[in-house]
C-alpha cells in the first residue's frame, strides 16, 4: 500500500471531514488518499471559485467530477475581488474564513489542506526574506485550530508519483510557473532549484532547521510561561534576559502578534532606561505599551487630553465649599470636627483667599533646609507622567504655595517654619 494512504490511516476523525480541493496536483492526491484511506468517511469538498483566470470555472466544474467520483458532498464558494492590490492574502483570508464557516454548518472538527513539504520551504524562504519573527521560521504548522495539514512531510514528487501510479488527472495553474508572478513562484522556479543544485539535501536542510527551531521554541515557551506572571506583578523580577522574550509572549497573549522588531527594540530601551521611571510606546492602531514604574500595561491611545490651562486658578473663600476636585473641598477658619481628612494650615495674616490652581514647571514645595520642584514631588510618588497635569497647588498669593495636591487625592504641605501655626490657624477640610 502507498506510503501516503498508510500516513492517512493512522489518523482518526469524526465525521464528516472537511477537505479543501483547488483540482490541482496536490488536493487532488489528498482527495483520492482521504478516500481510499478512510472508505466510510463523509466527505464533503470546499471549493472557491476565486474568477480570476479564464479556467477558474472550468477548474470548478472539475471539482465537482471529483465530487461525484468519490461521493463526496460539494460546496463551492465565489470570491469576488474589488481590490486591485493585496489579493493573494485577501484571497486566502477569504478561504479560511469559508472553510471556518463549513466546519461550523457541518459540525466538523476537520479541515484538510494538501500543502506539502516543498509548499513549506517556500513559506520558510518567504518568511525569511521578508523579515519578522524568528518562530516564523518554523513555517505553516502542521495543526492549526481545526486546520490540518498531513502532507507536510511529502514532497511535489512524491504526490506526482503518487497521482501516477493511482491514473488520477488534476488541473494545472499556469500562474504557478510564472517567476514574475509572485515572490513563491520565483522561490519555487528560481531559488530552490539553483539551492538544490548547490546541495541535493538543501530542501531537507531548511526543513531540519524549522523543526530545531520549533524545539527551540517549545523550550522557550515552557520558560516563559513560569515568568508571565511575574512580569505582570513586577517587570524588574524578570531576569534581563528573558524579558524580551516574555514580552513578546506577554504582547502575543493579548492580541498583538504583528509587534515589529523595532517596537520590541523601543519597548526594550523604554524598561531599561533608568531616568524615564514611566513611559510609553505606540503600538500602532490606538494601542500603546506603558511602562509605570513596575507595572507595565497596554492603554488605548488617550484622547489628546485637555491641557489645564495653566493660569486657571480656583478662588478659595473662607469657609465656601469648593467642588474643584473629586471631593468638594472647604477652607475654613472654624475648628473642624467630624471631617474625613483635615489639614492645619499656619497663621495667614491678612490672607481672605487662598488660590488652587494647576501646578507650573517653576514651582516648589519649602522643605526641611530648601525647597523641592513641585515636578520632582510628583516623580517622587510615583504620578504617572500623563496623570501629573492633575495636580494642584494651593497658593496664598502666586508665588507662596501652601501645598500640593497630588492627582491620586493625598496632600503634601510646604514645612515652611516662619509661619506658625497659632490662633490664626486655618483647615483645609473635606
Ligand atoms: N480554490 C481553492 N479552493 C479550495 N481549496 C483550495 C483552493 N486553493 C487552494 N486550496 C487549498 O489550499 C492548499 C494550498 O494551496 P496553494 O498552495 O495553492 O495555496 P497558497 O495560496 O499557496 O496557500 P496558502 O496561502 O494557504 O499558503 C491546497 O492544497 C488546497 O488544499
């Protein structure tokens, strides 16, 4: 018995079983393994009429013979172009999208596609020249949801030979032939020949690699499952090494698989830059990566947020709640009891008004011996850089400032020691 119906046999599935025919060489083949393989098994043959070479319909009709020479049922799917560019991948997304809505009509957990061994050194060549991840390199995978391709370790030859020796006819594409036609076609006309000329076994060579790189991989991942949580509860416990690594699985995880190269290398900088404790990196689509000192986080781009204007500032009277912050906010001169949070302010003789007003880049909080940069402040505990324009100060002229209202609700007060806090004391309540 052939080799490749023996392949097929060890596999079990429920029925029916999806198999997706084009008519050419390969499908064809699979089709006829399918059948001979797995007698008792519904088939049921998807097809897409994609209309663009005059054959297409002629290539449908063939498919449909074959439907009826193996008993199997038939759906065969049109797929009308409007685009003028990109049509390959349209194409194809258009197919598994298809095949995806098949399996749920028919209730099937099985997809069979005929992509065999030349089919993924072309797509490893492929991925390799256009650049992007290394587990790309590892090619199609041989199981994917419900997608399977069992004739991935056969070559063109080997199905040729096959569909020789079983009298099968199947529909040839031109446009498979035609180097100018696509990347593949000049990898699978041009390339390979001219690598298989410098070496016989470099098909085979490229395909070991796929594989120790999917090993690789393997290993790799089962490392980085065991640093995924520590990344989210503290990036720094990650060992530097692994960070990069854990990221990308981290960004994979949530969605993001087509993370560049450079994003990862801007991401990288972004962790490991000391004097930016937080910041963040476009991701592209509204997407960023932030870093917040520890914790890192994926935000949806923010809506250019409203610059406070910076002279906007809010008169305190005495003793008249003021609902500029979340909580309504009193300035009072009476002893305050029975408040949540109350802060004694020093003598301030002559002073009626007090001002809160958004905090500017020259003011500073009177510490013990000096002063501090209201900026410094912020950075200090830890504001988030697009959180700080939230903050306030509140001033008994412009330039004597009280204190600072940080934007996560908590006060820190200027220790200035000529003021004495007497019988002239005031109460910041709310
Ligand atoms: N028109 C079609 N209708 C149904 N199935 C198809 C069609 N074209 C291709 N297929 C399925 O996809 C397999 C791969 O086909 P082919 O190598 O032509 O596609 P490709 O465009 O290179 O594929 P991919 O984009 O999936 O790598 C075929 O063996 C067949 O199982």
């Amino acid at each position: 018995m052939s080799k490749i119906i023996e392949t097929l046999k060890k596999y079990h599935w429920d029925t029916p079983v999806i198999i997706a025919v084009s008519g050419g060489i390969d499908s064809v083949v699979l089709l006829d393994a399918l059948y001979q393989s797995h007698p008792q098994q519904t088939i049921v043959i998807a097809h897409v009429n994609y209309h663009l070479r005059a054959e297409s319909d002629g290539d449908a009709a063939f498919v449909a013979q074959l439907a009826e020479k193996y008993q199997a049922q038939l759906v065969i799917k049109d797929f009308h172009n409007q685009a003028s560019s990109g049509i390959e991948g349209r194409a194809r997304d258009f197919r598994y999208k298809f095949f995806e809505e098949l399996a749920q009509q028919y209730h099937s957990q099985t997809v069979l596609v005929a992509h065999h061994a030349d089919d993924q050194v072309e797509t490893i060549l492929l991925n390799l020249i256009r650049g992007g991840q290394l587990n790309q390199l590892t090619g199609m995978s041989a199981v994917r949801d419900k997608v399977l391709r069992p004739f991935l370790n056969y070559y063109r030859q080997d199905l040729f030979d096959y569909a020789q020796e079983h009298h099968l006819s199947w529909r040839e594409d031109e446009t498979n032939f035609d180097p100018s036609y696509t990347a593949r076609n000049a990898i699978r006309q041009n390339i390979l020949p001219a690598l298989s000329a410098l070496n016989s076994g470099a098909k085979r060579h490229i395909l070991d690699f796929a594989n120790q790189i999917a090993r690789q991989e393997q290993l790799m991942n089962q490392q980085i499952q065991l640093f995924l949580p520590q990344l989210e509860e503290d990036w720094t416990k990650v060992p530097e090494d692994w960070l990069n690594p854990t990221l990308k699985r981290w960004l994979t995880d949530k969605g993001f698989y087509r993370v560049k190269n450079q994003q990862l290398i801007a991401i990288d900088h972004l962790l490991k830059n000391r004097q930016k404790p937080s910041g963040y990196i476009d991701l592209g689509g509204d997407w960023q990566f932030h870093k917040i000192y520890q914790k890192i986080c994926l935000k949806k781009k923010a809506k250019k947020p409203k610059k406070p204007q910076e002279n906007l500032s809010v008169m305190l009277e005495l003793n008249q709640w003021n609902f500029l912050t979340d909580k309504p906010l009193c300035w009072s001169n009476q002893q305050p009891e029975g408040y949540e949070h109350v802060i004694k302010l020093p003598g301030l003789p002559g002073v009626n008004h007090l001002f809160l007003r958004p905090f500017r880049s020259a003011d500073r909080l009177v510490i013990k011996g000096g002063s501090k940069a209201v900026r410094r402040v912020l950075i200090d505990a830890k504001i988030p850089l697009e959180n700080r324009h939230h903050a306030l100060v509140l001033t008994a002229n412009d330039n004597k400032i009280l204190g600072l209202r940080l934007p996560n609700g908590k006060w820190q007060m200027s220790q200035d020691s000529s003021a004495q806090a007497n019988q002239d004391s005031t109460w910041l309540v709310w």
